[in-house]
C-alpha cells in the first residue's frame, strides 16, 4: 500500500463536495471523485505522479491524507510538491467559519449551507488550466463546455496508467501554444475560441502572462488586464480569478446557471439579484460555490454534511 502523507486543514472540511464543484461535472477527465478518493495527475518536475487524497476522519474532524499511486520513470520523489499543489486546489488553508457564517446569515441559503458545511472555494492548479476551463464554456451550456474540455484533455495531456486505468493531466500551456487550429477545432471550439485558448497558451508560454502579475495586484486592476486579453469578456476575467486565483470578491457576471440556482435559493427576481449577490461584500464568490453545490445536491452527487460518515463516497 503507498504510503499516505497528511495534509493540514481545519475543520470543517467536506472533501466530496470540494471535489464535486471543482469538477463540476463527474466525467471530468482530470479531477477524478472514485472510490471515496479524489484522484488528480499532477505534473511535477520532469514530468507526473498520480495522487489520491481521502478524509479519514469526518467533516467535523478532518484528517487528510494523501498517497502517490504512480509516476512517470524517476518522478516519484515529490510528494512535498505534491502536497502543495493538493493543498492549494483544494483550499485547504482557507478558514472555513467567514464562509459558513456569510452563507448561514442568508434565510434562503440556510439548508444548502448546513448540507454543504465544510466545503472550500477550491481553484484549478494553474493559470493556464483556468484558461482551458473558462474559455471553452463561453456562451454555451455547461455540459457542452465539459465535453469540449474533456476532449481537449484526451488529445493534448499526458497520460498515466494505473491498475488498468488511464488518468489525464490537464494540457499545458506548450501543447495548445503548439497546436493546429484545425485540432483545437475538432476537439468542439469555435474558430474565435481556438484563436483565444492558443494565443493566451502561447502568452503564458513565453511568460509574458503569468500568475504571479495577476496576483501582485488588486482585483479592479487584475480585472482590467485580464479583459485587454483577446477574447475575455467581464464574465471570463471574473471567472479566471475565482476559479484560478480564488478571489472571493468577484462574481462572475451575467452566469445563467449560477443566477438561477442562487434566485431560486434567495426568492429574488432577476433585477435584485445583482444587490443580493453584493450584500455579501468580500464573500460573494463563494455564492458561486454555494449555487453550483446545490445544483449538484439536487442531481444526488454530493452526499449531506449532516449524513457522516457513513454513507459518504457516492463515485460516479
């Protein structure tokens, strides 16, 4: 049995749900909820390690461990870096009790809250995987994002195998930089999208667009460079830092699934919902979180806070 290694957080923590709305779909090729674990390729010097992360505590009283179930030829040596990139998808170093006291003081947000106690804000592994999933759900519906990412995922990342199963890297910045148009089009993008993902692939590539510009600076000035880039509209730049840099201050604009799972939950009308989203000031990126969790509550993929543990690890 691989040796399991902890990761640090406090409680309360639920780990299924932070996988579930990073996923956001269950056929996410890269971030994998299976068996009660969450599985993720992680790139590391010279190349991958597959990881699995699992909660052998409770929400209430998480114990996190990780373990490293496989690598590339000479790359199984890195479980500190491991843990770190681990550590900062899944948000383990974010103080749960401001999310749960903002989420608990709205009526209408009480019941999704309490079910989804403990789940953290979490945020994809890189500034160019962020790109990769924002860009392809433009405009379209989110199942029709995931599959064109998922395709994406099986043309241009690397691969690992185990027992039998292959697990996805997410592509890096070089394999789309380097891609022909028309193979960025067959995996579904449009022409415009596929001009888009190559020229920021090629950007932070170069490094002439990096994470660390965006994170040095406040989040009106990370907005506006993020919307002098070709192809990114207020709803992509605010989504790149949410999703990609864990700005809880913004809320992407004009998000149709976010707005009628949230209007539903606060009783508002489309006209008050921009000044309910704003009542809850810093915080009001976690809305996001709170009304793609309760989407996923209703399909059945996310087990109740208040069942632990034993009926926790649906793995579909």
């Amino acid at each position: 049995m691989p040796a399991q290694r902890r990761l640090t957080t406090r409680g309360p923590f639920h780990l299924q749900a932070t996988v579930r709305v990073l996923q956001r779909r269950p056929v996410n090729r890269v971030d994998v909820w299976d068996e009660n674990r969450y599985l993720r390729v992680v790139p590391v010097e010279g190349g991958h390690v597959l990881a699995a992360v699992t909660n052998r505590g409770t929400v209430s009283s998480p114990d996190i461990r990780f373990s490293l179930l496989a690598a590339d030829q000479g790359n199984g040596g890195h479980s500190r870096q491991v843990g770190r990139v681990l550590g900062a998808i899944l948000g383990l170093e974010v103080d749960p009790a401001p999310l749960q006291r903002a989420a608990m003081s709205e009526p209408g947000l009480r019941d999704v809250a309490g079910a989804l106690r403990g789940m953290r804000p979490p945020r994809f592994a890189g500034l160019f995987e962020t790109f990769l999933n924002v860009i392809p759900f433009q405009q379209l519906s989110l199942d029709a994002g995931i599959a064109i990412v998922g395709r994406l995922v099986e043309r241009f990342g690397q691969t690992l195998e185990y027992r039998g199963r292959r697990f996805y890297a997410s592509p890096d910045a070089d394999a789309i930089a380097g891609a022909r148009p028309a193979a960025l089009r067959a995996c579904g993008l449009s022409a415009r999208k596929a001009d888009t993902l190559r020229s920021i692939a090629r950007a932070i590539a170069s490094g002439t667009l990096d994470a660390a510009q965006i994170a040095r600076v406040p989040t009106a000035e990370a907005l506006r460079r993020l919307l002098k880039l070709p192809g990114i509209g207020p709803w992509s730049a605010a989504l790149v830092l949410l999703r990609g840099c864990r700005r809880l201050d913004v809320f992407p604009p004009g998000d149709v699934g976010a707005r009628r799972s949230l209007g539903a939950l606060l009783h508002c009308e489309e006209g008050t919902f921009p000044e309910r989203v704003r009542r809850f000031g810093e915080l009001r990126g976690y809305l996001y979180f709170l009304g793609l969790g309760a989407s996923l509550l209703r399909m059945g993929l996310i087990d109740a806070a208040d069942s632990e543990p034993a009926r926790f690890g649906r793995s579909r």
